[in-house]
C-alpha cells in the first residue's frame, strides 16, 4: 500500500509563504522514516531539519511541495476568500499530484470533519484521513511536515540576504515586530509582508499611513 502525508508550514507568521507538501511511501518504509528520527518537525533542529530532507525524498515514492505567497495569501482574504480554503485547493492539488491509496492530513482547522466538507468541494475526500495533530500520529505526517517547514527556512533565509535577520517571521517575535515598524515608519513595506494580517493593519494605523474599516476581519 502506498501512503501519503499532508501538511504545511508558515499558516500563521506575518512574514514569508505558507508552504504545503504531500509525500509518499510504500507503507513498508515507514518504520525506516521512524529510524532515521523522522517526527514533527516542531521538535527538530534546523540541522536536523536539513539532515532529514533528502533522505525522506531518497525515501519517498513521490512528493510535491506548494508555495503560497504573501500576496497570493492577500488577494485571497482581501476578496473575501477565507484562508482555510485556500489550503483546502492547494492540499486538493497535492492529492491529484501525489498518487496513493490513503492520504493523511494534518487538520489546520479545530474541527477536521469541518476542513474535509471544504477539501471535498475540490476532490472526493472518501480516502482522506484528517486528524488534529497528525503530524504527531503519523510519520508520513512528520516527513510532510519536514519537508514543508524546511523549503519555508530556506525562503526565510533568503530575505535576510535582503534585509537582514527580522526572527522568524511570527508577531510573537520580537525581532520581527520591531523589523515591521521599522519599515512601516519609513513606508517602506517588504513584499513579502502578510498585509492582510491584523498586525500589519495596527501598525499602517499608528504611523497614520491608511485608515482601515474598523468592522473588517480576515478570516483566517
């Protein structure tokens, strides 16, 4: 049986792409994912991040990783079109790239029976497993998640060659928040900035660039 694992990283920050990526596996080789210490890759070094990429492709039957930009991100919630399905058209695209029998998703939403009503207006979901916290559950999961979390590093990498080490990208960070006011008290907005994220609209408001409607939220 071939297996697939489904996950993203970079949902939330401000800074940078959301990235999703599906791989999959002969159902034979998962204890040796297990092995080579495949697991969330929350819990995982940069280096060991690294480590693990191009051995779980060497692992993998196939893989395709997706790119989401900050503006594409943008459009999307500024027409009104909610993050959540955004992701449900991209996991959508991995699941006819990526040939297997089963498909494991790691839920981005709460509720996982909710996400697969989304992901099912793109494809019949009758072969879909999509669980809380999967990438925990299922190594194909943790491999998915490497994968993704480690192209997302490697384009964050790449802006500090632009600007400099703004952290990681998240508002929790405080690098990046002094990072983003900086730039906004010179107007001078990077375009890989989230600008539809409520942060960015509080920080455009207190340097009095642009009044945003009070009442609009981002469905996120």
């Amino acid at each position: 049986m071939i297996v697939c694992g489904i996950d993203e990283a970079g949902r939330g920050p401000i800074i940078g792409p959301m990235v999703i990526a599906g791989v999959s596996f002969k159902e034979g080789v998962l204890i040796k994912l297990t092995e080579i210490g495949v697991r969330d890759s929350k819990t995982l070094s940069p280096i060991k991040r690294e480590e693990l990429y191009q051995k779980i492709k060497d692992l993998a039957e196939t893989y395709h990783i997706i790119k989401i930009s900050p503006s594409e991100i943008d459009n999307a919630i500024f027409s009104g079109l909610k993050l959540i399905k955004l992701e449900a058209k991209y996991i959508a695209e991995i699941i006819k790239k990526v040939k297997a029998e089963i498909y494991y998703i790691d839920s981005p939403q709460n509720d996982p029976s909710s996400f697969l009503k989304t992901l099912n207006k793109f494809i019949d979901t009758k072969n879909v497993v999509c669980e809380i916290k999967a990438d925990k559950k299922y190594v194909q999961v943790s491999a998915a998640s490497i994968l993704a979390k480690v192209e997302r590093d490697r384009e964050i990498r790449k802006m500090y060659e632009k600007y400099g080490n703004f952290g990681s990208g998240y508002t929790s960070d405080i690098r990046t928040i002094n990072f983003l006011k900086e730039k906004v008290s010179k107007g001078e907005i990077p375009e890989e900035v989230r600008k539809s994220w409520k942060t960015y609209r509080k920080l455009i408001e207190e340097n009095g660039l642009f009044k945003f409607n009070s009442h609009y939220k981002p469905e996120l």
